[in-house]
C-alpha cells in the first residue's frame, strides 16, 4: 500500500487551497478536543492523586476564622494522625506586579503533612529556631535570584501591631516540589506562625484553617464526624471534609464537565464531517476522467475507493495530530507562565481517542466520494460525462 503515498498525496494536494483549508479546520477542532479533554483529564487525575488520608477543618458556615486552641483538642481527637494550622496571606515584593502567598504554620507539623515537597532537616530546624524566618519555593528563589541568609523585604494588607504594613524575613531555606512538572508550584514562602501571630495588630490567637491527616484514610468520615461533633453549638462551629471530596464536590458543582465536553466536541465534528464530506465530494466531482483513467489501465473499482478513503484517511490524521500537538504546546506554555494551577498534558488515552476520532471522521466523510468513485462509468467519465 506505501507505493501508493505519492499517488494519494498528490491527488490530496491537487487544489492546494481547498486542502489547506480543511486542514486547518481539522486542526483547530482537534486542537479544541485536545484543550478540553487535556483539562479534563488533568484535573480528573490532580483529584485522584489528592491523599485520601487529608482532611480540611474550617469554620462552618465558610467564612471567618477558629480559634488557635483547638489545635490541640484536634489532635487529641481518635484516628488523627497530626494536625497543622494555616494562616495564608499575600505578600507584594518591590512592585504590585511582584505577587506571593506567604503561609504562617508550624514548621515541623508543616512538613509532616505535605507530601509533595522536599526540604532539608537543616531548614526546618532553622525555620523553628528563627523567630523572622522563612523557607522559600525553589521557583521564587530563582525568579528573584534570593539567597540564604538574605533579608526578604515584602508587604502585605495584614498590618503589624506598630500599623506598619512592611515584614522583613530571614530566608533560612528552600523547599521544592518532588514532582518535576510541579516544580513551578513551589512559589510561595513559608514563615513561623508564632511570629506573625504575635506581630500582626488584628485576629491574634485565631486561624484561616487546620489541615490534618488520619491514620487509617477509611475512618476519614468517622474522624471529621467526631472532630464536627466537639464543637457543635460552641461559638466557632467547624465543617470537616476529606480533601479530595471537597475537590470532587467543586468539579461537581460547576455541572456536568464529561456531558458538556461531549457535547461540544460532538457539535464540532458533526459540522466538519459534513464540510470536509463535501470537500472530498467536490474533489472527486473534478477528478472523474483521472479515475477513470486508472481504472482503464488496470486499477479496481475497490482500488481506486481505497485510494480515496485514504486520502481522507491521511488528511484527518496529519490534521488531527497537528492539532493536539498544539493543544500540548499550549499546556506546556499554560504551565511556563502559572496559567493554570495544575500540571495538565495530553495522556495516551486521550491521544489514542483523538485517533480513532480521526479515522472515524475520515470514514464517514469518505463513504459517499468514495462510494462515487466506486460506481463511477469509466467510458462516461473519460469521455466527459
């Protein structure tokens, strides 16, 4: 069949100007496919990797903060593994445009919890020992071209006791990602929780939230149950929820994202197989007498149909892969400048659905220009007819 390329390629580029035009709009609605499943799909997979032993604890009606001693009756709680408290905040270095979190946490319960990262023993132990100081992201260390030891001068909404809004941290370490495609994720910086508790002017002794892990990740219900049942009716009521649920709950809540990709992408080639069934009609219409031709000197009548369909054949899937090849470009581009804030990418399944869509749309929009040329007279095509 492969010495039929060049006879099935030129008859592909006989009107280049038709062919481009296909081409480009197989390649933008396989580009589209590509975008929407790839997301789909990344974030499917984000929510799967979410440790099912992670729980969240925040106010219950979702605004506000808890108190600061309920970290230890938290960890008092059966089945908690270790607890942490998180009071995130942003931070501005040099201008506006120069934007951060900064976490205030307990350093070594911190590390404990957060399983994606790396950091030194060394860094932890200086981060508790120093009152001002911080642990950088790798990404924010090369961004900055910070040092360790430096000062890391920045400012924030939060206001110190002394109504200053300018914070000054000692950088005493580094944290990265373990993950290599997340390692643009590590752009926040991480302070002592005692300090900035002690240090800002308002909500002293209160926390955003409490982030703990259980021992065993099938009592997590049972767990948040009990933690829930502790303060009901106290003044600060709390909501405890598994991590990756409240993450299921948020895809949940936008709709149903596989029906309406569905849908879309349904749209989108049943318009094209008719524009591109239609092209290969119009295509055929002008190509009678060469048919013909090839059916005069030998060619089958299932021959020349097999040359068409892969002629469409070929045009789908050179269209299609150059789509989701852009599609993967813009992911990775997404990805360079923090566009999104999950790692997203093609997956094989993905690209093998992509595929066999490809075939599938070149079959469809074959079958009548091919069926055309299968029952095509050649003494009424070669004489013009």
């Amino acid at each position: 069949m492969f010495r039929f390329l060049p006879l099935v390629w030129s008859g592909l580029w006989r009107r280049p100007g038709r062919t481009t035009l296909a081409l480009v709009q197989i390649l933008l609605a396989f580009a589209l496919f590509g975008i929407l499943q790839g997301w789909q799909s990344g974030v499917s997979s984000a929510i799967a990797h979410i440790d099912a032993d992670l729980l969240l604890v925040h106010p219950r009606e979702g605004f506000g903060d808890l108190p600061r001693a309920y970290l230890e009756r938290i960890q008092q709680v059966s089945g908690v593994h270790v607890v942490n408290l998180v009071n995130p905040f942003m931070a501005t270095y040099q201008h506006p445009g120069q934007q951060f979190p900064v976490i205030a946490t307990l350093p070594r319960n911190w590390a404990q919890i957060t399983h994606d990262i790396v950091v030194a023993p060394a860094a932890l132990s200086a981060l508790e020992h120093t009152r001002t100081g911080a642990i950088v992201g790798e990404a924010l260390m090369r961004k900055y071209g910070w040092k360790i030891g430096q000062k890391l001068p920045v400012k924030s909404p939060v206001a110190q006791r002394n109504g200053s809004t300018d914070w000054t941290f000692d950088i005493v370490g580094v944290f990265r990602m373990k993950e290599t495609h997340t390692l643009g994720s590590s752009n926040s910086v991480v302070i002592n929780n005692d300090y900035y508790d002690e240090a800002r002017a308002q909500d002293r002794g209160m926390v955003t939230q409490y982030v703990l892990r259980v021992a065993d990740p099938r009592q997590a219900n049972q767990v948040a149950g009990a933690i829930d049942r502790m303060f009901d009716n106290s003044t600060y009521e709390t909501r405890t929820e598994p991590v990756r649920e409240m993450a299921q709950q948020s895809m949940r809540s936008i709709g149903d994202i596989d029906l309406v990709i569905r849908a879309i992408v349904g749209a989108v080639l049943f318009s094209l197989l008719f524009s591109i069934g239609a092209l290969l009609m119009q295509s055929v219409r002008e190509r009678s007498g060469e048919l013909a031709v090839l059916k005069a000197v030998g060619y089958s009548d299932r021959t020349v149909m097999a040359l068409l369909v892969t002629e469409a054949a070929l045009l789908c899937l050179v269209s299609a892969a150059l789509g989701l090849t852009l599609a993967s470009v813009l992911f990775w581009v997404a990805e360079q400048v923090h566009f999104w804030p999950m790692y997203i990418q093609l997956t094989a399944p993905v690209v093998a659905v992509g595929a066999g869509l490809a075939l599938l749309l070149a079959a469809l929009s074959a079958v009548l220009p091919a069926w055309r040329g299968l029952r095509l007279p050649v003494a009424r095509a070669m004489a013009g007819g």
